[in-house]
C-alpha cells in the first residue's frame, strides 16, 4: 500500500463523514496499492472485470481473479480471488466475480454509515448486489473527487513517472537514429517498440502519436504504411507505463534537413513551450497557463492549435491538472503536468508538436524529460 494514498484518501473519507469506501477505477487502485495489470492485451476473457477495492473498519482487501492475485499478494495487499480459467467448468469469469463480490461486501448489511462509491467502472451486474447491502442513500459518488487527490504526487509516484519519462526520453533518442527515407512509419515504429522492450526487459504499454510528412498537419495518429522522404517533419508523441505510471514527451523531427520555414515554425513552438515552463509554479491557475501559451501561438500568426496546452500524468496518461481553457485548478507543489503547444498548418501538409514534463515545485518547476535543445 502507498501509506500517503491511503492517508489523503482516509482525510478525504472523514471529511464527507464515510466510514468505507468501494474503489472500482483501476488508477484509484494503483495509485492506492502499487498494483498494477498487465495491459497488453485489454479484458481478459477469464475474468470478470477489473479489481474492485474495499476499505472499511481499517482494512483494505482486493476483489480480483485467482490469474491476478498473486501479483496482489506478493505486494503484501490482501485479496479475496475467485475462479478464472478452468477446464473443468465453463469459464463464467462474470458470475465467479459476481459471488465473490457478494461475500466480499456482505458484513456492509449492517453498515448504518456512508460508503464513499466509484460509480462509473462499477460493473452493472454488480449494482443490484451492491443496492441490496447497503441502500442507496447511504452511498456518496467519488468519481470527480479522487483524481483531484492523485493529482499531488507522493515521492514513491514520483520515482515511478521520472523511470516512465526516462523511458520516454529513450524514445526519441531511437526515433532520431532510425528515421531515414524509404521506411514507413509502422517500420519505425516497430523498430522502436522493439529496442525500448529490450532496454525494460519486459513487455511495455506503449500509445502514440507517430505520423509523418502531411499527416502531421493532422495533429496526430497511429503509424501507418506512409513512406518517409526527404524533407518530412515527423511527430513522435510517446507515452509509455512502467510499473502502474505513465510516461510522455513530444518531438518533431527531420528527415534530412528541414526547411527554412519548418525551422521557423519549429523554433515558435519552442519559444511558447519554454514559455510555459517559465510561467509554472503554485497559484497559476491552469485556465491562465493556458491562455499564455495559446495567446503566444496567435501572436506570432499562427493558428491556435485545436487539443489542450497539456494535462496531469500518473496512473492515467491524462488527468488532474488539465491544461484547458475552462480549469480554475490552482497548480500545487507535488503536481506533474505534460505541456504540449503546437502549430498545425493543413495547406502546408505540416505540423510540429513538443513537449515536456514538469514537476511544480514550491517556486517554480523542475523539467523532468531531457529530450529537447532549450
């Protein structure tokens, strides 16, 4: 268990007066306990749905699969399994979840407080079983309320995002070896996907945004069959998750030497994002950090790019503090924030994007990727 989690978490309960909590959001569950499923190849057909976390009177215990449990365990995390794979029994992976669930939450019978609930990943065929333990008006919706606790990061968090972002870092550093005209972007991309499994040692979640030539006026998409030529900008967005955290960074690269103009655009979008970095620390609030950079893009004649400034990174790769237009959030110290400005121009077939990670600190911010040439 994360004991500072756990400690935000039980303040949090206490203050809306809950004396339990049901947590079905898988990056609750990580940010709570360390543990985190492997992801590689989504849902799995053995299963009934994801981990599913009870706190109540002291204790947490973990709902999960007899597959994943051991993992669980081994992390010191109690767990109550039930039966995934077998041969001798229909796989009912649902229907074993749906019994454990029941004896899981069945001393909450005669719980008179309020149970702190995770509505949105709480499976359907769940929500009759839950009803029946404790009524409804006993439950109090967290959803929009955790994030905002995950937002500040404990030291254990922070150690895991600067692995995610050193691996991230590894990234470009290949991508800028491998590019050379007449290979496809799925060629390269699979190349790099190849070479960071090899540096981790294991198999690696890995999204993207991985596109090249007129394709990065698009603002982003998944590597395809285009052929890179002389003269293309590529936009490499990277994120990777190590252990539960997630990873990020944004460069545009060159196939040879770019133009005069991709030179131009390029170095505008690093003058706003140095901007920004400049601009982050505890008070801003991220509506205004936002503003800043957008407004500094329009500036110098630019069209105002059409995604967020940036976002949080954590157990998810995008959540508190939201770098957009409506956010009021105030940054805190303890925070870690993606920016990402980038200028987009269509008629030209050319798009650049960069991006960094930062911690805010208590005056300011420490850059945590080292990819780019400030």
């Amino acid at each position: 268990m994360n004991e500072i989690s756990l400690a935000r978490l039980q303040e949090t309960l206490k203050e809306k007066q809950c004396s339990a909590a049901l947590l079905t959001n898988p990056a609750t569950i990580t940010w709570l306990t360390g543990y985190a499923p492997s992801i590689q190849t989504g849902p799995s057909p053995f299963e009934g749905g994801a981990a599913i976390g009870l706190w109540w009177e002291g204790h947490f215990t973990l709902l999960l699969s007899d597959m994943e449990s051991p993992a669980a365990q081994a992390m010191g995390i109690t767990t109550r399994d039930y039966v995934s794979y077998t041969i001798d029994e229909p796989v009912f992976g649902f229907d074993h979840q749906a019994h454990a669930f029941k004896e899981l939450i069945a001393p909450l019978k005669s719980f008179s407080g309020n149970i702190a609930v995770e509505l949105n990943f709480l499976s359907a065929s769940l929500f009759p079983t839950l009803m029946q333990a404790v009524p409804f008006d006993q439950w109090l919706i967290v959803d929009n309320d955790l994030p905002l606790l995950r937002a500040v990061k404990s030291e254990v968090e922070l150690q895991k995002i600067r692995a995610s972002l050193a691996i991230a870092d590894s990234a470009q550093a290949i991508v800028k070896r491998l590019l050379q005209g007449g290979l496809s972007e799925i060629e390269v991309w699979g190349q790099l996907k190849a070479g960071l499994e090899h540096q981790v040692g294991g198999r690696l979640p890995l999204l993207a945004d991985f596109v090249a030539g007129a394709r990065t006026a698009e603002i982003g998409g998944l590597p395809g069959n285009y052929r890179l030529q002389a003269g293309d900008a590529v936009i490499a967005d990277i994120v990777p998750r190590l252990d539960g955290y997630w990873g990020d960074n944004a460069a545009t690269h060159f196939v040879g030497e770019p133009s005069e103009s991709q030179k131009k655009i390029y170095q505008v979008v690093l003058e706003t994002l140095e901007m920004g970095l400049e601009a982050v620390k505890p008070g801003v609030k991220a509506r205004d950090l936002d503003s800043l950079l957008r407004q500094h893009i329009e500036a110098k004649g630019y069209p105002i790019y059409p995604h967020h400034t940036g976002h949080g990174l954590g157990t998810t790769y995008h959540e508190e503090p939201r770098i957009v237009p409506y956010n009021e959030l105030t940054l805190q110290a303890g925070m870690v924030l993606a920016l990402e400005p980038g200028i987009y121009l269509p008629d030209e077939g050319l798009g650049v994007r960069l991006e960094d990670v930062v911690l805010v600190t208590q005056d300011g911010c420490e850059v945590l990727t080292h990819h780019l040439n400030h």
